[in-house]
C-alpha cells in the first residue's frame, strides 16, 4: 500500500578489516538506500534506510556476503526523525557472525545455501528453486534467469521468492502473505 525508491550503487570502495578468519579478504561497498515515496512518482522523500553492505567474489565466482552496517530511521507525521535502529548490522568474523553466499556461479535447483550468520540477528537462507527461466517486467525481457526460496529462522513462515537475472541482479522480489495474497516488487 506505499511506494518506495531503493537506491544500489556499487562503489569503488573496499573493506580489508574483517576477523577472525576473513582478516585480509578485501570486499566492495555497494550503498543501499530505501527513500519513501509518498506520491509513487519515483520522488525521494524521506530516507527510511541507509545501508553500507559487503560482498567479495571468489575464483570459482561465487558472490560472498560480508556483512551490512545498517541504520532505519523511523518519523513522526511531521516528517522529523525520531529514531534510529541498527539492528540487523553483522561483520564476518565479529561475535560469531559467518559470511554467507549471495549468489552462486552455479545455481541448481535444489540446491540450498547460507546467505548470512549472526545468531539472533542475521540467519537468511537460500535454496534455488527454478534456472534458466524468463523474467518480463517494466525494465524489459530477460533470459536465463534464476527463483530462489529465500527465508530466515529469525521469523519463520515468512517467504521471499526472488529473480535474479545476468547483468542487472534482482528484478523482482514475491512475498506470499498467510492469507493467500502476496506482495510483489517489480523493478
């Protein structure tokens, strides 16, 4: 029932300062912001989401996700910022938190995957549910595209079937809701 504007961009900026047993791996920034966008124009109104996540690719061309620093801002009907979360941040190899696969270089159906790890904070996963397949949205036709499952222990019952296509990445996002209907994101 509300519109929103979901900024990506991949920077030129690396993280080496992972621990554990991640020290030393170097993973690009890509900036992640949610705007509200009350009129479903595409205007950028309120920021509700400013995130800084981590992934790294390995010889084999898997995509590693290393972790997020995260802030929600919640307002009140003024539009003045009342509060600030940063639940859900984790940094591969802090407190027990493991870094997770994002993107396989070889999806198979049925094939299931972890995509994040902190106890209690982060716990997405992932199981390949279709390959090969065709996506139509408002963007254009792709081709060979993938649906993975995704879900998190954190609150279960809660589903996300989501299509990644080469050289653009999510293009639509479905979450079935328990009464039958579901919440579609089309890019």
């Amino acid at each position: 029932g509300e519109c929103k504007v979901n900024d990506v961009v991949v920077t030129d900026l690396v993280k080496h300062d992972f621990g554990g047993a991640y020290a030393g791996i170097a993973a690009r920034a890509v900036f992640d912001r949610v705007w509200s966008d009350p009129q479903c124009d595409g205007t950028r109104h309120l920021l509700l989401e400013n995130t800084t996540d981590w992934y790294g690719q390995d010889k084999h061309g898997n995509v590693w996700y290393f972790g997020e620093a995260t802030a929600e801002y919640t307002y009140d009907r003024n539009g003045h910022r009342i509060d600030t979360s940063t639940e859900g941040s984790w940094e591969a190899g802090r407190d027990g938190a493991l870094a997770g696969i994002v993107m396989l270089a070889e999806s198979v159906p049925g094939v299931f995957y972890r995509q994040e790890y902190l106890p209690g904070e982060a716990e997405d996963s992932a199981r390949v549910e279709k390959v090969d397949i065709r996506v139509s949205t408002a963007l254009g036709n792709f081709t060979g595209c993938i649906e993975t499952r995704e879900t998190t222990t954190l609150t279960p019952g809660d589903i996300e079937y989501k299509y990644y296509c080469p050289n653009v990445g999510v293009v639509r996002v479905v979450a079935p809701s328990a009464d039958g209907g579901a919440e579609t994101v089309t890019l």
